[in-house]
C-alpha cells in the first residue's frame, strides 16, 4: 500500500440479491485529499460507499484502513472505525423528531462528557459552518432539501471526523448552494487536513474538489486518477460520460420478443 | 408436471429457509434490546418520554373501554346471574372478570393498537430514510438509542394501565349493576373483596408483563426491519410492517393468555 493511502480497496466484489454489482473493484483513497468516487445512476458508487462505511460487510475482496481489513473488524473496532468517520447521506438521514440543533447534538451527547451549554454551542457552530446557524431550532420537515443536506453534513462534521464520506452532495442544490458545498469540502480538507470522499455523478463538482477521481461503470473501475488524468483518458465509455453522450441500445429483436413472450423463440 | 414440482419444493424450501432465519434474527434482536440497557446513553429521560406516549397518551382510549367493557360485564353478568337469584355475586364476577382476564388483554389490544402501530412506524421510516444507518455510522448502538428506551417504557406502562383498566371497568361494572338495575352497593363491594385474591392480582401483573415485551417486541422488531427482506425501502414496506406488527402482536397476545391462564389456573 503507498504510505499515502488511507484506505486501500483491493480486489472488492460485491453481490446484491444474487447479482454481483461490484466486480474486483481496486484503488486506494489518500490521506487528507479529496477523493471523488464517480459514476452514471446504477453503476454501484452507492454499494461501493456502503462498503467503505462498514453498513455493508465485505465478502470477496478487501478493504484496508490504515492497513487492517474492515471486513475483519470485530463490533469493537468497528465503532472505533466509525468514531474517526463521517457520512453525510444522500437525503440528509437527519432524525425527524429533533430540531437541527438537536440532530447535531446527538453524537457529541452520546460520546462525548461535554455540558449541555457546550454541545449547544458547538452544535450552533456546526449549522454555522453550513450557513444554517438561523435554523437551529427548525425541525427538518420545515426545510428545504438542500438545506437538510446542509444540516446532515453539519451533523456528519460534528465529532471533528478524521475522514468524511459524502453521497451525492450536490444533487437537487442550486447552483450557488452546491459550489458553497464544494468550498466547504475544499476548506475542510486544506485547514483541518480531512480525509474526503465524495460520491457523486456531477461533473463540475467533481472536477473541480478531486484530488483523486475513481469512475465506476458497472461495477468495475474504468479510470483512476487526478483529474488531469481522467480527462485525458481515451476510453470510450468515460469519454461518453465526460462528454454527456447518451447511451446507444443496438436492440436484438429476437432476445426482445423473447423477453416479450418469456419464452425461446 | 416435474418442472412444477421443483419450482414448488424450491418455493417452500425458500420460504422455510426465510422463516428460520426471520426467527433467529428475532431472538438475536431481543438479545442486542437486552444488551442495549447496559450501553450508552442514558435511558432515563428518555424512558420517560416514551412512557407518557405508550402510557400517559393511552389512558383516555383505555379508560373508555374499560368503562364500557365494565358497563357490559354488569348487564349482561345481572342477568345472568338473576336467573339463579345470585345478582350479589356480579360484583366478584365483574372484577375477577377484569382482573384476570379482560383488563389485561383489552389494554394490550389496545396498547398494540395506538402505541404499537406508531412505534412501528416511526422507527419504520426511519430505516427507509437511512436514519438508522446514520445511527450506526455516528458509532451509536440503534438497539440502544432506539428500541431499548421503548422496550423499558413499555414494560413499565402497561401493568400500569392494566391496573387503571381494571378500576375503571369495575366502576362501569358497579354504575350499572348498582346504580341502573338496584343491586345492593354492600353486595356488590364485598363481592369484589371477597372473591378477589393476590393470586387474581398477580395473573393480571404476570400477562401485563408478558403483553408489554411481546408488544414491543413485535412492534418494534417490525419497524426496524422494513423493507430488509424486500431489499427495496418505501412507504409501502412501512405500512405492511405495520399492519403485520398489528396482527401479530394481537394473536401473541391471545395466545400467550390462554397458556399462562392454562398454566397459573
């Protein structure tokens, strides 16, 4: 493993209900760098990410963190893996029955010995760094959707994590909002030298926070590398993505009767 | 016919498969409530917010059935019994009634279906929203946080109830033998302090008991795994989660009186 590299995904497969969604998935995510997982809708980021965060165990294939195999983790050092982490979920996950403030509040309440004013505090901190300090006693149901990513990655920031996975930051935000997003994850990693990874298919955010990009077609990783490289890459199907080129289907009419019909022509 | 056959054999080997682990996963999910007492965070308070949904909450609906059912015992127990001129036992057979059977199992009923239902909602959308994954990701025990608090209030609030509907009910009892069809106020409360011993009183305890964990355990059990074995998570998984935490929990509830009423008779 270069010494750079946090986490090292080798050789990962991964199987959905009998279909394998991930096939020998390998690369590494560097330390205190921005890595951007990418993708079209259905190619396995998501799966992928589930992965990395311990939500889905590993079967075949491996997954390094600072070495040692999360798949081997015991419950123990799984917890312990998961205080160093932050995720930031593609709606929000933000618990309905708390205010914002109370949502950040939960994991410095149940980890940390710090007094009610302080938590207050930093939890008022934390909606500020998001641009939602105004909002601190809304209820999630009373937001926006953009704005309740906002507070989910307020809250996913909250315990100071060493490393930060986000899912589809940008999706559904305006523009000014999203590269307010992108800003944040950039000032993340340069004063608090995070450790970021970003899932997500839009181009321009992803061009323009990655260190490192992972593009995902079908389960498999088509190109790896810092941006530069990734434009640069000749293949076709990452080309077609970069480009914005829709797919093509060269529809067999025997195959399409027979899933027609259920049955061999 | 043979293809048939296999696809049959196939179905219910599927089906077995998935009920046998649905069971051990229910035990295992009983195991991990129970650990949860012993994990942070504190439980006290909110302990105490959930008692006064499951129990404060419920005490109108209880109270008015109790009332009713009481008032139903009495009529119909007066004219019973005064077809063999025993209309001073309706007292002794309105209470032990209450006592031993119906306080319990309409409580529970009724417990199952206000409170029940909503826990396993609540906790229902908060897996197909991923807020139970956030839990796991911010190193929070779900059992802990979630359904352990419930699990105590639960147990605590409905002997509690069961004891308020049998007061209640022996009230509707007496307004109606005593107060609408003349029997005696003396027969009636010496009835009641005749017939009724520890013994009455403890049965009521011990299936308030067996009702709350089997209520809880069902109810929540359902919310928690919605849509899992589907492996798709949306409004529908929730409400049939629901429905069937609903049913079951009342058939468990049936069930299980008539053994321990088998058993401590």
């Amino acid at each position: 493993m270069p010494p750079d590299d946090l986490i090292d995904v080798r050789g990962l497969k991964s199987f959905y209900r009998g279909r394998q969604v991930l096939f020998d998935v390998t690369f590494g995510i560097p330390r205190h760098r921005v890595t951007v997982i990418m993708g079209a809708s259905g190619c396995g980021k998501t799966t992928l990410l589930r992965h990395l965060i311990g939500l889905k165990r590993t079967g075949p294939g491996q997954i390094l963190v600072d070495g040692e195999d999360l798949g081997a983790f015991s419950e123990g050092l799984l917890k312990t893996y998961r205080r160093r982490i932050g995720v930031l979920f593609q709606g929000g996950a933000l618990f309905n029955s708390m205010s914002l403030r109370e949502n950040i509040a939960v994991p410095l309440k149940v980890h940390t010995k710090l007094a009610d004013e302080t938590i207050r505090i930093m939890a008022v901190m934390k909606l500020n760094m998001v641009g939602l300090s105004d909002f601190s006693e809304f209820m999630p149901s009373q937001l926006s959707g953009g704005m309740r990513k906002r507070a989910g990655l307020a809250r996913a920031l909250a315990m100071d994590p060493e490393i930060l996975f986000v899912d589809e930051p940008s999706s559904g935000l305006d523009p000014i909002t999203a590269a307010g997003l992108d800003r944040l994850l950039l000032d993340l990693r340069e004063t608090l030298g995070m450790t970021v990874v970003v899932v997500t298919h839009e181009l321009e955010s992803a061009f323009k926070i990655a260190d490192r990009i992972v593009m995902i077609d079908k389960g498999k990783v088509i190109v790896l590398g810092d941006p530069d490289a990734v434009r640069g890459c000749t293949d076709e199907r990452v080309q077609q993505f970069l480009n914005r080129e829709a797919d093509t289907h060269q529809i067999n009419i025997d195959s399409y009767y027979e899933s027609l019909l259920d049955k061999e022509l | 016919m043979g293809e048939w056959m296999v696809k049959l054999i196939g179905a219910l080997g599927a089906y077995g498969i998935r009920e046998i682990l649905s069971v051990g996963r229910l035990g295992i999910f009983f195991l991990y409530t129970l650990r949860g007492i012993f994990i942070s965070p504190g439980k006290f308070w909110p302990v105490v917010k959930h008692i006064e949904f499951i129990g404060t909450k419920s005490f109108f609906v209880i109270g008015f059935t109790a009332a009713f059912s009481g008032m139903v015992l009495g009529l119909q127990g007066y004219y019973t019994l005064s077809k063999f001129a025993s209309e001073g036992l309706l007292g002794s057979a309105v209470a032990l009634t209450l006592i031993r059977e119906l306080g319990p199992v309409l409580t529970a009923l009724m417990v199952s279906g206000r409170a029940g239902s909503a826990i396993t909602a609540e906790i229902g959308i908060m897996r197909i929203e991923e807020q139970i994954d956030a839990l796991d990701c911010m190193a929070i025990d779900p059992y802990a946080y979630l359904i352990t608090p419930r699990f105590i209030a639960c147990i605590i609030a409905l002997p509690m109830l069961t004891a308020f509907c049998d007061v209640v009910g022996i009230f509707g009892g007496y307004a109606i033998g005593v107060d609408l069809l003349g029997v005696s106020a003396g027969a009636f409360w010496d009835g009641v302090y005749s017939s009724v011993v520890w013994k009455d009183v403890y049965m009521g305890i011990i299936k308030s008991l067996v009702f709350a964990v089997l209520i809880i355990w069902i109810c929540t059990y359902k919310g928690y795994y919605s849509g899992v074995d589907e492996g798709s998570f949306g409004p529908e998984q929730v409400s049939r989660a629901t429905t069937d935490a609903v049913v079951i929990s009342s058939i468990s509830i049936l069930v299980s009186d008539y053994v321990i009423t088998s058993i401590m008779l």
